[in-house]
C-alpha cells in the first residue's frame, strides 16, 4: 500500500513490527491518533500473543473494527483517526482517536456571536489535531521546518494540494530557505522574516488564533503557517479585504453579512480620513459646510487657541496613549482606569477650552470606528498612516486629503503577498 494522497504528510507515521519471521505494519495519523493506546492496545498485544490467530481474534473486539481493502476507504479512515494493520494480506481498521477537547482554550482576540468559541494551542500537534478534525480530506497536506539557528523552532505548513496556487508555494518555500535567524519565538516574527522589507507597512498575512478560520482559508487555497510555542497562525497569501471579514460572515444570513461587511467599509473610512476632512475643512473650506452647521463649530472653537490640526493631533495622541494603556495594564483594572482616564481629559480639556466639543465627537467616533475592524493588525497600519493625511490635510486642505489617499493606492496596488497582488478587489475568497 502506498497511500500516495497523505504519505507526504509530516504526521503520516508507518510502523513495522517483526515476529517469527512474520511482518505486521500499522498506518496511521500521529495528529488524530493517540499513541499511547496504540502502544498498548495493538504493540504490547502483539508480542505478548503467542500466535497470530490469536492477535487477529483480538483485534476483532477492538471498538470500530472492520476488514477494508479499498484504499480509499482505507485514507479515509486514516483520516478520521483509525488505525490500518496490515496482517497476512488483510487490513484491518481499529478506531483508536484522540481529538482534543479538555486542553482546548476559548479564542480571546476574535470574538464571534455564533459559531465555535474554542481558539488554537501553543502545541502546534493539539492545533494541527483540531485542523484535522474539522477537515478530513486526504488532500490535506502538512509540511515541518525547523527555523532558528539556537531555538530550533517546529513550525508547520498546512495546504490542501487540490487548491494550492503552485507559484504561491514556491514562493513561501524561497522565503523560508532564506530565513537565517537565531531565535525564532513567535508568529508576528516570522512574518517579519518572511515579508523582508523594513518599511512595509500593512500586513500581508493574516494573523489568527481561530481553528474555524484556518480551515475556511485552507478550503480557498491559503497556506497556514504553526509555529511551535504560539496559539496563533499565519494566513497567506492575504488581501487587503481579507482584514474586514469576521466569522460570523459565515454564519450570517446573506444579506445580514454583507451589510455587516459594508459597516465595516464605512467604519475603516471613518477612522482614516474623517479626522484629515475635519481639518481640511474647518482650515481651508469651511463654505462647503450649511451655515447652521458651520457657526455650531466655529461657536464651540471660540475659546480654543490651537489651530484644528493642533487640536486633533493633541486628542488622537491621548487616544493613543489610552489605547496603550488599556493594552498594558493588567485585564482586571484596565476597562475601569481607561474609561475613566479618557472621561475625565476629555471633560477637562473642553472646560479648559484647549479642545471644541465637535472634536471630542469626531475623535471619539475615530475610535469606535477603529475597532469595528476585526483583525488587530490592520488596527495598528490604520493608527499610523492616518497622522500623515491629517498633515497633508493641514498644508494644503482637500487636495492634500486627495493626495495622501491617491498615495495610499498607489502603495497598495504594489504590494504582493507572496507574490499575489494585496490589493485584490475583485479576486477576493
């Protein structure tokens, strides 16, 4: 037998055990099968029989056995965690699973309303297990490389070769001979090495800790990257849509999911361009706004000394310094000591008359918009790019607005995840 479909499988184990000049070969998965019962249920009997009648008899007690000799039949059960022995030209199947469950934790940084809460594992053998269990096709492919020249770092490569782009992971492969580093430790580090360019700003993976989405991107072609020690998995080749998607998606109903997404959209130009706008406007062209609207703003700047790109650039660097705050401080007192941080400097900034109350509203609405996102990594390219457009918005009013963002394209539209193009709008899984 060869099972040419999953033998290129780094978990793929085939065991041979000699007695009285007689062979007996075990296939199986070591990610969905549990070794110890292996060893003790079928090894350990194996020597202790002193005939091999006797051994057949008791493999036929054994839970889920059966004779098969289709070797498709065959990898399929492989794959759903059975046992195959061949013993004088017959194959038995013996069901001997261990899909994990108690050491399985609840994901954290991506919540969903519906669907699975459970979240991967530092163990990449436990989060390569939750992978096989929810897809169980034979063209499932996993790969092993050690990275770091001291650490010695497992890391996993995950495809289904039915629906690989071969270019695609010929690339990664190039990247990963490339890699000469020590100490290898996390995710958000390998794609660093892997991406290999010191200014690029956006993330051209994608970053996830949840199983369901791995296998969602396995079913469209992606590669999925586990490095041991992390409960996080790199995503590639990713889009820069790919970042406004969540899980729920999924679930949704149709029309439910796409007006979600389409929230998201707005929210994104929200947090990007509305605090660059403002300025803009309030400085160069403020007859664009009705007149109502306009004398509401300039009454509530009338005792602000600050021009308006002072006075954003002083509230949103506030913001910052909360968002980090709330990021550091310990889970216990960090909601409480953030909300009432910002509550109190935005009350006593406006008492003081050194911030309007539309700014306070327009930067409060930057923030919530900020974390309508719901991948964190565009979170922090979207913190940093929105300073520059605010000032150019601050020299030269809505044609720097114009610039910036025509200069955000253009930067977009050159950037490649693994060699695929990043801003990909209409080629999006």
């Amino acid at each position: 037998m060869k099972f040419r479909s999953i033998q290129n499988n780094s978990d793929f184990q085939k065991r041979s055990l000699k007695k009285y000049d007689r062979i007996i070969t075990f296939y199986y998965l070591l990610s969905v099968c549990d070794e110890n019962k292996i060893t003790e249920l079928l090894i350990t009997p194996f020597y202790e029989d002193d005939s091999f009648s006797l051994y057949k008899n008791y493999l036929e007690t054994l839970k889920g056995w059966e004779i098969v000799s289709d070797e498709a039949i065959m990898v399929e059960k492989i794959l759903n965690g059975n046992v195959i022995i061949n013993l004088d030209e017959l194959n038995y199947s013996v069901t001997l699973s261990n899909f994990s469950s108690s050491t399985v934790s609840e994901s954290t940084e991506e919540n969903v309303l519906q669907g699975p809460k459970d979240g991967l594992n530092a163990k990449i053998d436990i989060s390569l297990n939750m992978i096989r269990n929810r897809y169980r096709k034979s063209t499932l492919q996993v790969e092993n490389h050690i990275i770091g020249n001291q650490s010695k770092t497992n890391i996993l490569i995950l495809y289904d070769m039915d629906l690989i782009d071969i270019s695609v992971y010929k690339n990664l492969k190039e990247k990963i001979k490339r890699i000469n580093v020590d100490v290898l430790q996390s995710c958000g580090q390998l794609q660093k090495l892997l991406i290999n360019k010191k200014w690029t700003l956006f993330p051209l993976f994608l970053t996830t800790e949840r199983p369901d989405r791995v296998v969602k991107s396995i079913s469209t072609g992606k590669i999925i990257i586990f490095v041991e020690g992390t409960p996080w998995a790199l995503i590639g080749p990713a889009s820069f849509l790919d970042f406004f998607k969540s899980m729920d998606d999924v679930v949704e109903l149709s029309i439910v999911a796409k007006f979600l997404i389409f929230i998201r959209y707005v929210a994104f130009l929200i947090t990007l361009l509305l605090p660059a706008i403002y300025v803009a406007v309030i400085s160069y062209s403020p007859e664009v706004l009705p007149v109502q609207f306009a004398l509401l703003i300039a009454g509530s700047r009338m005792s602000v000394p600050l021009p308006s790109y002072i006075e954003i650039l002083f509230l949103m660097l506030m913001s910052e310094f909360l968002i980090e705050a709330c990021l550091r401080l310990p889970k216990s007192i960090s909601s409480s000591a953030t909300t009432v941080g910002g509550l109190i400097l935005g009350q006593t900034a406006s008492q003081a008359g050194l911030v309007g109350d539309i700014m306070i509203i327009v930067v409060s609405l930057v923030a919530i918009s900020l974390f309508s996102i719901p991948i964190n990594a565009m979170h922090q390219a979207i913190r940093i790019v929105r300073y520059p457009i605010i000032i150019f918005a601050s020299l030269f009013g809505m044609v720097g607005v114009i610039v910036s963002v025509l200069g955000i394209l253009c930067y977009l539209s050159n950037l490649r995840s693994l060699g695929k193009p990043y801003f990909s709008l209409f080629n999006n899984s």
